[in-house]
C-alpha cells in the first residue's frame, strides 16, 4: 500500500505572514536562494511550511545566514 504525502504550500501572502515579514522581505530571501521556492506553471510562488519553519530554525542559529537589513537604519558597505 502507498502512503500519500500531502506537502501544505502557500502563496507568497500568505507565507509571508507565517512568517510575519513581507511579501517583499519573503520574494527577496528566495531569490537571494536563502529560502526554498517552488513555481506554478504560471510561473507563481509557492512556498512549503516545512521549508519555512526549516528558515525560521536556521535564522535562530548564530552565523548560519546573514540576512541582509534594507531599509532605514541599515548600514551601506562600500561607496
């Protein structure tokens, strides 16, 4: 007997708030490849609660990934 295997995906709404950052802040770190993304045929965003609870786990653990701040307040390297 098989066993299926349901993977629970979200839009980029609503893994973003999962997460509790933006949807820009979320489009960002998966381009960037800190955050895995999967994509509809239509070429829409499609994130796993494993993978992102995974992320949330990594980002607690000192040195493991440095997510780089924008916006006010962050600090401008070079130039």
């Amino acid at each position: 007997m098989q066993q299926e295997i349901e993977i629970k995906l979200l839009n980029v709404g609503r893994a973003a708030a999962y997460l509790g950052v933006s949807a820009a802040s979320l489009r960002k770190w998966s381009n960037d490849g800190l955050v895995p993304v999967y994509r509809t045929p239509g070429g829409q965003r499609r994130y796993s609660v494993e993978d992102l609870d995974q992320f949330m786990s990594s980002m607690r653990e000192p040195g493991r990934y440095a997510v780089p701040r924008l916006g006010r307040g962050a600090s401008v390297i070079g130039n």
